[in-house]
C-alpha cells in the first residue's frame, strides 16, 4: 500500500489517489500534491491600489470617499492614516482615524504613503 498524506481539510487517513489528484472520501476534498507543498509556505501578502505590499505600523492615504458603516459621515479622500496593522479576513487594515476612531479598511481603497 502507498503511504499518501492525511486529508488537509478533515485529517482523515482514508485518501486515494486518482490520476494527479488525492481525494478524501470523508470530506470529498480533492488536492495535489504539488498544492500541498504550496500551502506549507502560505503567507498572506497584502498589497495597496497600487500594488505596494503593506506592512503593520505603515502610514497610508484613502483613494476614494467611503461611506462609514452606520453614520451618515463620509471618510474623504486624502485622509490619511497612521500605524495600521493588518488582519485576516474581509477587511485587511484594522486602524485609527481621527475623527471617526476605529476602523476596517479594505487594502484595495488606500495607498502607501
């Protein structure tokens, strides 16, 4: 019997190789091995408008006027934030503005300073 890994997804020992791929008949997770080798070095690269990667404590502007969740204030563009730091999930930046206090911020509407 081959020695295949374990499912990624449920950890299941149960995986079978069909042609390039190893399927889990759990969790129906399909993945190769080459992908498997990918993931071992997965590393959120977050990157502004412009494509400048982004680090924590960077100083960066708003590109465009957006709309403040639950107030009728807008955020301007221009404005400009300090000392961001950068989170998982939908919104990238999780900062201070003053004048608005905390805030998520998409990477995709700032750029580096």
């Amino acid at each position: 019997m081959s020695n295949l890994p374990n499912c990624p997804k449920c950890n299941s020992e149960y995986t079978y190789e069909d042609g390039s791929l190893l399927i889990c008949p759990e969790c129906a997770h399909e993945w190769t091995l080459e992908s498997e080798a990918d993931t071992s070095d997965d590393i959120k690269v977050v990157k502004d408008a412009n494509g400048n990667v982004l680090n924590d404590g960077d100083s960066v502007t708003v590109i465009k006027d957006l709309k403040v969740k639950g107030s009728s204030s807008v955020l301007k563009i221009g404005t400009k934030v300090k000392s961001i730091r950068l989170v998982d999930g939908d919104h990238d930046i999780d900062c201070k503005i003053d004048g608005f206090g905390a805030m998520k911020l998409k990477s995709e509407f700032v750029k580096k300073i």
